[in-house]
C-alpha cells in the first residue's frame, strides 16, 4: 500500500502549487506578507498531504482544484483582514488624532479598492474551478479504485484550511506585536534625539556630518503600492549613503533621521536602522530606502513634493555597533 501511496506523486506536488499560491495570496492579504516564503512552503506542503494518500488521478486532482476553488471563494473575506490589519499599522505609526483620522480614512478607501478587486477575481476564479472540480469529482466517483479511508483522503481538505487560518492569525499577531514594539522604539528614539533638532543652521544643506558615521542623502523617489504582488502600501524611497569615519569596521547603525524644508520648518522624524558592514573609513549605500506615504497626511505629503535640493535633514546617531562586538550608544 504504500507504494501505491507514491503513484502521481509528480502530479501530487506540481498541481498543488496552484491552491498553495492562492493561499498564500490569502494568507498574504490578512499577515501583510509577515514571514511570506515560510508560509507558502508550510501551505505547499500541507497541500500535498491532503492529497498524498489518494492512489487515483481523478481524486487527487479533484480534491487540488477543489482546495483552489474554496481558495478563490476566500480572497474577499481575506480583503477584509488585510484592511483592518494595514489601517492598525498605519494608526500605530500616527502622532495625535487628526493623523489617525487620515491613515483611517485612506486605509479605507485603498482597502475597498483591494476588497473589490478580489471580489471579482474571488468570484471568477471561483465558479470557474467549481465547474472544473466537479467535473473531476464525477470521474472520481466513477472511478472503479477504492480509494483507502484515512485522515488526509477523509478530512484533509477542511483540516488543511483550518492550519491556513490558524498561522495566519498567529501570524498576524507576530506582526501585531512587532508593529508595536517598532513604534515603541521609534517613539523611544524620537524623543532621545528631540532636543535640538529646530536649529540647524549652520548645517549643509545635503549632508549633516557626526564624529562617527555620516549620512548623506544621493537620490529621493516615490513608489507606488502594488496590490497584484503584494506591495500594499505607497512609500517614499531614498539612497541612503553611509560613511565610517572610525577605524572600526561598523556592523550596524541606528538613528533619528529628521527632515526640514527650505526654511528650516520640520517636515518629518524617521527612525533609522542599518544592519549591514560598513568598512572601516568606508561607506556603503542603502538603496531604494522606504518610508510609509499616506496621501491624507500632511507632513508625508510635503516630504514627497519637496524636491531633494530643497531638503534639508539632520542625521543624530543613537547607537552604534562595531564588528568586534563592542557598542556605543549616545
């Protein structure tokens, strides 16, 4: 019997790609993409499973594009999700109540555009592998192979579904709880490096030197969200270049980057994390760095439209970690 478990086994593992994709878009919309290349292999495989003791081609492919069919039927309720869960985030990062209600305001209306789209596409897909399944399902029975009773042929498919859910509410609560603790340490941070920061004059323009680690801005852009892959949210990007001026290799740098305009109003604060090597009296540069943007605040709004030759910004340093192991915090 259990070589007749590994007939189809190709079959098995290639054709559960489709429901595992769709799960995962799933699974996607309602943790924000929070650990997305371990989730699609936990449900890649949970897919096979519940197919891995069918011994009948008919079965095994009627129970996959079923899986799909009830993976399509889910998108909208995972809209949902994803427009509660992307509205906390974008809260949490807000500073008094007139932002909170513009991060609400624009959640709401990005995530009833996403709940409309997998509406349609939930729905299409849907019916479509609900024709295809059944088709298969009456070959299935048919079929004149007795299939074997045992948990994953009986109630593989419901116990599959239920595992989805339950890591992604697991999931989501990691990420929850991360997105607290980030705006907890950002808070932190901004108020560490608060003190002086409406006076820079004096400064240069585009490159605000410290003792230990300079950081200059090369390049600012704007990417725009990108629901198809998964990219939810708008954000402004910048090149981010850093310069080691110890004679220690540096393994990571934190702090408070704060942004003026040209007359040294105060756009923005952004707390900044750098975790690669840089080289003793070398510099590396952090590409296509991004920030949230939402269109209803107004300081996200100006920090987007302020051109970089008209952006001023004071780097302070918070912390410090070298190579050797050693930490400096300021």
């Amino acid at each position: 019997m259990e070589n007749q478990y590994k007939k189809h086994i190709v079959l098995k593992i290639l054709l559960a790609l489709l429901p595992a994709l769709i799960f995962t878009q799933n699974y996607a919309l309602m943790t924000l993409n929070t650990y997305l290349g371990w989730a699609f292999l936990i449900i890649w495989v949970l897919m096979i499973w519940s197919v891995w003791q069918f011994t009948e081609k008919n079965h095994i492919v009627e129970r996959l594009f079923r899986s799909t069919e009830i993976s399509f039927f889910l998108l909208p309720v995972s809209s949902l999700v994803f427009t509660f869960v992307l509205g906390s985030k974008a809260i949490i990062s807000t500073t008094n109540e007139f932002e909170q209600v513009g991060a609400a305001f624009g959640t709401a209306i990005g995530g009833m555009f996403v709940i409309v789209l997998s509406f349609v596409i939930g729905l299409t897909g849907g019916v479509i592998l609900h024709l295809i399944a059944n088709k298969y399902d009456k070959k299935a029975e048919a079929s004149e192979i007795e299939q074997p009773e045992t948990l994953s042929n009986k109630h593989g498919l419901v116990l599959s579904l239920v595992a989805i859910v339950v890591l992604a509410i697991i999931m989501g609560f990691v990420a929850s709880v991360q997105n607290l603790s980030k705006a907890s340490e950002v808070n932190k941070n901004l108020q560490q490096g608060g003190a002086g920061q409406t006076d820079i004059s004096g400064f240069d323009q585009n490159q605000v030197k410290v003792d230990k680690v300079i950081l200059e801005i090369t390049k600012k852009g704007f990417h725009e969200a990108d629901y198809m892959s998964g990219d939810y949210q708008d954000k402004i990007t910048m090149d981010l270049k850093f310069t080691n001026k110890t004679d220690k290799n540096i393994r990571g740098v934190q702090g408070v980057l704060t942004f003026y305009d040209i007359f040294d109003n105060k756009i923005k604060a952004v707390n900044v994390g750098y975790d690669q090597v840089i080289s003793a009296n070398g510099s590396n540069t952090w590409l296509n760095v991004g920030t949230d943007y939402n269109q209803f605040i107004d300081k996200d709004v100006k920090l987007k439209n302020t051109e970089l030759q008209n952006l001023q910004y004071k780097w302070e340093v918070n912390t410090i970690i070298y190579e050797d192991g050693s930490k400096e915090t300021f």
